[in-house]
C-alpha cells in the first residue's frame, strides 16, 4: 500500500516513468513473496494501467489488464473490481474495442451506483465519454462528460474536475463549440501545475493551442505549444 501510494503521488505530480518503476517494483515483491492476495494484486495491476497508457506502452497496459480481469473472480472488493473495470477500458479503447470498453464502464459504473460512490460514478461517466469520443460519437460523449463534469463540481476532487474538464472542451471544440471550450480551459487551467495532472495541462495548452491557431492568432497558439511540450517533456509522456 506504501508503495502503491507513493506511486499515485508520482503519477499525479506527471513523474510516469518512476511512478510505473514504484508499482512494478511492488508486483515483484508480491509475486515473489508467493502471498496470494488478490485483492492487492488487482489493485496494483489496475493502478499501473493508466501510467502505461499515458507513456504509450499500450501492449504492457493490455497485459496488466488481462492479469486484472484474471483476478476480478476471486477477488472480494466491489469497489475494486469496479475500479479494475474502468482501467481495463483504457486498454480496451487502444485496441480498438470500443463495444467491449462501454461494456466495461457499464459494469463498473453499475457497482458504484450500488456503492454510492459518487466521485467514482462521475469518473465512470467521465470514461464512457472519452469512449464515445474516441469512436466519434460526439453528441453522447458530450452528454456524458457533462454529467462527469457537473457531478464532480459537485465533490472536492478539484483534479479529477479539472481533467474532466479538458476532455469536455474536446469534445465541444470538435463539435464547432470553440468559444465555450476555451473558456472552459482558461477556467481550469490554473488547477494544474507540473507538480499536479501534467499530462492533462499539456492538453488544455495544445487545444488552446489550436483554438487559437484556427481564430489566426499564431503568436498565442505557439505560446500555448511550447508550454504543452515543457509539460509532456518533463512527464516523460
């Protein structure tokens, strides 16, 4: 747990590399050590899936979520085994098995319903929504993502939010709602840092970017690129 939690903090502060060297570096020793713990096991099998998406390993995620969906029978958390099934999307979403992943997120936002967990439900509706954009179904990933969006005001998760966020103003700009998007942007951009949501700060500056490039303001738009590129550099993304 020690370990898992250092690795989050990392992962979240845009360290990837080492954040994904802390969670394997637990899988080994709970794997050597021969303690059969599902329950830990599938954590930290779902917990390192969205580190290697985010570096683009996408056939190491695969793997990590193939492993998970082993574990799910035998484990007995219902709030991990939603959490699993809303990593494994992710890899489902890179292979292109978008059917599967809404499949997926379906079943783990049918968990957190009945667990009551609201962030959580937001962050189901939150990926749903990034399905439906990737399979270019933008009226429903819209109306996901606002939900996402509006649910998680609601919280304290100011992160979660803020990425959410992002992924909305994506969505709209590709929608023709570029006005809307910025100002979504320029209302959440000042939640990140390079300490904090990295990789997502460096989206809002390239769509920025574009929105800018588009409206002919070229000297913006290269501001906006060169601060995305800072921040996925230093990520290692």
């Amino acid at each position: 747990p020690a370990l898992r939690g250092r690795a989050v903090a990392h992962y979240l502060a845009g360290e990837l590399r080492y954040a994904v060297y802390l969670l394997e570096t637990a899988l080994d020793e709970l794997n050597r050590g021969g303690l059969h713990d599902p329950d830990a096991l599938l954590l930290l099998y779902a917990s390192v899936i969205g580190p290697y998406m985010d570096m683009g390993a996408h056939a190491r995620a695969a793997q990590a979520a193939e492993f998970a969906l082993a574990l799910a029978p035998q484990a007995g958390d219902p709030a991990l085994i939603a959490r699993m099934h809303r990593s494994v999307a992710r890899t489902l979403l890179a292979e292109g098995r978008a059917a599967e992943a809404d499949a997926s997120l379906a079943k783990a936002a049918e968990l957190y319903r009945r667990l009551s967990l609201r962030t959580e439900l937001a962050n189901c509706h939150w990926m749903r929504g990034y399905v439906y954009a990737q399979n270019g179904e933008l009226d429903r990933a819209e109306d996901e993502l606002r939900q996402a969006y509006a649910m998680l005001s609601e919280t304290r998760a100011a992160l979660y939010r803020s990425q959410a966020a992002v992924e909305l103003a994506d969505v709209l700009h590709r929608r023709g709602k570029s006005e809307e998007a910025a100002g979504l942007l320029e209302g959440v951009l000042g939640d990140f840092s390079s300490e904090r949501g990295a990789v997502h700060a460096a989206g809002a500056h390239r769509l920025l970017g574009i929105i800018a490039e588009d409206a002919r303001d070229t000297e913006a738009a290269e501001e906006h690129y060169v601060r995305a590129l800072s921040l996925l550099e230093r990520a290692g993304a």
